[in-house]
C-alpha cells in the first residue's frame, strides 16, 4: 500500500522521478516533504518541466 508521504512522482518531460525521502534540497524541498506539499512554482531539477508536469510513478 503506497502513502501520500512515499509515493514518487515523474516529470513528464526528462524521466526525473521526485522521491519525497529525498526531496530536492538543491531546489529548496527538505526530504521527507510530500509532493502534494512542494510550492505550485517549484520545477523540475533536471529539465525546468512545471509541477504539474509530474505524474504518479507506478512501479512495475
């Protein structure tokens, strides 16, 4: 059963995968910050892609 807290979300655009353990602390996101918590102007570390351009990732 996936949480909020540890489900991991992809951009759409490059195939970063935010993982909430981690966070982005190079974009200002402490780990363990759930992706429904992270500012609407965040983007994406490695393209510049938009929040909303992130998915949730189902693991196979």
């Amino acid at each position: 059963m996936t949480t909020m807290t540890t489900k991991r979300w992809i951009c759409e655009s490059c195939g970063f995968i935010y993982d909430p353990a981690e966070g982005d602390p190079d974009g200002g996101i402490a780990p363990g910050t759930p992706f429904e918590e992270i500012p609407e102007d965040w983007y994406c570390p490695v393209c510049g892609a938009r929040k909303r351009d992130f998915v949730p990732y189902e693991e196979d």
